[in-house]
C-alpha cells in the first residue's frame, strides 16, 4: 500500500501523462523515460516480497541512471 505522499506523488504524474498521448514520441524521449521508470519504481514499492522488490527497483534504477546520463549528454 502507498503512503499518502507516495500516491499523490503517482496522482501527479497521472496527472502529468493526460494529455500527452497524442504526441506518437512520446514515452520514448529520455525524459519521458525517467518519469515512467519512476512511477514504476514507487508502485514496485507494493511489492511485498523483498528480493522481487529489490530486482525490480534495482533494474529500474540502472536504467533511470542510463536515461539520466543521455539527458546529461544532450543537455551540455
């Protein structure tokens, strides 16, 4: 179960997504990358078994730090 802030944060970004499925790219820019990743990361939080949880969040993480890197490289 989500905290409170836990799920205002998710109502944020569900918030943030309306809209933004009509552009076709959308989901694929690194940016858009982070933000999914991320709300998937604070769900995975749901997962009540630890190990599953950890490999979930852990890959996850990997790939938010990868999407990070290419909006650092675009960026500078």
């Amino acid at each position: 179960m989500l905290t409170k802030a836990g799920l205002e944060f998710v109502l944020k970004l569900t918030d943030f997504f309306h809209g933004h499925w009509e552009d076709p790219g959308w989901g694929q820019r690194p940016m858009n990358q982070v933000l999914i990743m991320l709300s998937a990361h604070t769900l995975a939080n749901g997962i009540e078994d630890p190990e599953a949880r950890r490999q979930v969040q852990g890959t996850l993480e990997k790939s938010m730090a990868d999407a990070a890197q290419k909006i650092a490289r675009h960026t500078s």
